[in-house]
C-alpha cells in the first residue's frame, strides 16, 4: 500500500513539478492540479525503459550509468508551443 511518507523527500524540493504513484486504487499525489509547462518529457519514457530493465534483471538500480555525447540529442522544444 502506498503511503504519503513517498512525499517527503520530494516536499522541500524546489521547481515546478507534480508526481503522482499509482498502485491499484491507491494513489499519493503532490501539486497534482499545477499548471506546468512541458519540458523533456522523453525523460518519462527513458524511465519508463529503465524500470522495465530493473525488473527484467537487465539493469541494476544501483549501478551508476554516465550519459555520453552520443546518448544525448538536442531538444526540439515543440512541445512547448502546444496548448
């Protein structure tokens, strides 16, 4: 069951964000209902691949991966201009 202790570390946190956890019916939120503008949403979906290793046993949650020039692409931003 998930419960609002997962909040804590991310309260006094500065930034504009909002997360949600979802597990079943149960749901932990923070500045769920914030206006924000999109910015690097590709980090959802290569989090997404990295808890996917995680639990495949491909990647080890511990281990520490340093991003080279080739892993990264320069941002577009388009999403930004969306309404």
């Amino acid at each position: 069951m998930l419960d609002k202790s997962l909040l804590e570390p991310l309260s006094s946190q500065s930034g504009d964000f909002g997360i949600v956890f979802e597990q079943g019916q149960n749901r932990v939120c923070l500045n769920q209902n914030k206006s924000l503008v999109a910015a690097s949403v590709i980090k959802l979906w290569v989090m997404l691949a990295a808890f996917q290793a995680f639990c495949d046993g491909k990647l080890c949650p511990d281990d520490e991966y340093v991003l080279s020039a080739g892993d990264k692409v320069p941002s577009c931003g388009a999403l930004t201009y969306l309404t």
